[in-house]
C-alpha cells in the first residue's frame, strides 16, 4: 500500500491507459491536451470490496453517458471498461480499494470546439479506506457548514455527467468548509433549497421517515440510489422531495452518502444544527456493509 500522502504521481503500480498497461510513474498526459484546459474530462469513483467491484455495470454505464453529455463520446463500451477495471485490480494485486476511470480529451486541438479531439481513457486503483476524518474524532458525525457556492441551474451544465468542470465549484466549498474549521459542505441550489455535500448526497430522518432531495441540480449518486432501495427494502418510507435549509433544523438525523464516503453520518450544521448519531443511520450503514460484502461473496 502506498504511503498515505503521498503524491499521487510518486507511487508504484499499474495505470491501464488508452489500451496498455502502463507502468504507475509512466502514465502521463501532455500539458496541451483540451480536457486540461476547457474541463473536457468525466471520471467515475468505483469501490471494490473483497476483489468485487460493487455497481461496476452502473458506474462504467455512467462514464459512458457522462462522456456522451459532454459531447465526447468513449472509445469503449462500458463492458470494455468493466474488463479492463478488473484487469488493473489483477495488475496492482488490491482487492479492497477504490477505482478511478477517467476519460478526457487530447491534445489533437486547442480552441473551444473539440470535434478533433480523441477522447483518451485511463484507469487507477489504490488502496483508499476512508474518505472522511472528521476533525471532532473518528466516530464524530461531520460538521457541515453551509456554503455560499451552490449547484448550478441544469441548463448551465448537463448535472448527471460526473464531469470535471463542474468540481471547481465543489473544491471551493469544501475549502471554505475548511477554513472555518467543519468538514465539509452543505450545498444549496441555485433554488436555495439544500442540494448535496461537495462530494456526497444527502438524507435526513424525520419521525421515522427517510427523505432526500430531487436530484434536479445535482448528481443522482449510485450510493444514493443504492440506499433508496435498500432502505425501503428494510420497511422505511423514503420521500425524495425538496428540503429548505430551515427544514434541517427540525429533522433527527442527517446522513450522507457516496461511493468513496459510504454511508456517513452528520452531526452539526453550521450553529444552527446538532444532532447524534441515530439509530436509523446505523442500522443503514450497517445495511450497506453487508450488502457490498455480500453481493461480493455472491460473485
Ligand atoms: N455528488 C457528488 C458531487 C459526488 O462527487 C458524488 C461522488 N461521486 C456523489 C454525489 C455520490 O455519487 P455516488 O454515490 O455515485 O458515488
């Protein structure tokens, strides 16, 4: 396992890139290609768990669409891209971890049209066990602090694309989030109502009942989608509806949820919010090991 912290280009491994397998210090790109500088690059976050990459058909599924949003569509079909997952699993011998295809637009021209452009594809595994630490202590839910940056409007950016321009804007939020000392963001919509975190979707408990925001403005999460279900297969009523930040203070619960973050559980927003960790919160995320543990048994 490499050191955590260290550079993500000063490690050892296998990156599979534009069809080869490179060698980790050796999978580069050139410093004119478009996708650096017009945003032109879409990426997926898979976890493997016990070898068994969990959703895989629905995360490469979605890297294909993201590139078809962007008007960039992948040299690969997305059972190409479960295959060469897997081979890159093979080649950096982790069975636990998380995977990152990546695909972005080459060199081949520079301007805003891109037609020219070849559409390259990489993808990394490492080994990543967590995703927060949350700075009141390891079993502390997260402090989020309400971010004046929001999710764009859906005819500013095609929103379901997981696509790299529009993380600026959630890097800027969870800087702010940072500075004043939370964990990260609540992110409204352009609408003002409660959108997601900079890189997770978002539920709240309300007597009993699960509910979540419409995902209009923000990316509708597989982990989300994953938890919907699983939550209503465990007998909970779960509402996707719109949430106002006022809402949040009335609610007993709130929870995030993310293929890198899981299931994780929030325990402040800004002054305004302080809630414990609950039982239906814990009963989910409990849920949602065995069921990544399970479906990898099952394969
Ligand atoms: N929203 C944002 C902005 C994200 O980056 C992510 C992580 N990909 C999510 C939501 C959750 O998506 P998923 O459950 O598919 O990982």
């Amino acid at each position: 396992m490499a050191a955590p912290g260290l550079p993500y280009d000063d490690r050892d491994g296998w990156i599979w890139m534009d069809g080869k397998m490179w060698p980790w210090r050796e999978a580069k790109v050139h410093v004119m290609s478009h996708g650096l500088h017009y945003g032109g690059s879409v990426f997926e976050g898979e976890r493997m768990y016990d070898g068994q990459i969990f959703k895989v058909k629905e995360h490469s599924e979605r890297l294909v669409n993201s590139g078809n949003l962007l008007d960039m569509p992948l040299p690969y079909t997305a059972d190409e891209l479960n295959q060469h997952s897997y081979e890159v699993l093979e080649a950096n011998k982790i069975s636990n971890g998380y995977v990152r295809p990546l695909a972005w637009r080459g060199p081949e021209a520079m301007g805003i049209p891109a037609q020219a452009c070849k559409t390259h594809v990489a993808i990394a595994c490492w080994e990543w066990p967590k995703y927060f630490f949350p700075k009141s202590g390891d079993n502390a839910g997260l402090a989020l602090k309400t971010s004046k940056w929001r999710r764009c409007d859906p005819r500013t950016m095609p929103v379901q694309a997981k696509c790299a321009g529009i993380y600026g804007v959630g890097t800027l939020a969870k800087h702010e989030a940072d500075r004043a000392g939370f964990d990260d963001a609540l992110m409204l919509d352009v609408h003002g109502r409660v959108a997601e975190s900079s890189g997770a979707n978002l539920f709240v408990v309300k007597d009993g009942m699960i509910k979540t925001p419409v995902p209009e403005c923000f990316l509708n999460g597989i982990t989300r989608q994953t938890v919907i279900k699983l939550a209503r297969d465990l007998g909970y009523t779960v509402e996707e509806t719109v949430i106002m930040p006022d809402d949040l203070k009335n609610v007993q619960e709130i929870f995030l949820t993310g293929t890198a973050a899981e299931i994780a559980p929030v325990s402040k927003i800004d002054d305004a919010v302080n809630l414990p960790i609950g039982p239906v919160t814990e009963r989910l995320k409990s849920a949602y090991a065995d069921l990544v543990r399970l479906k990898a048994k099952a394969a």
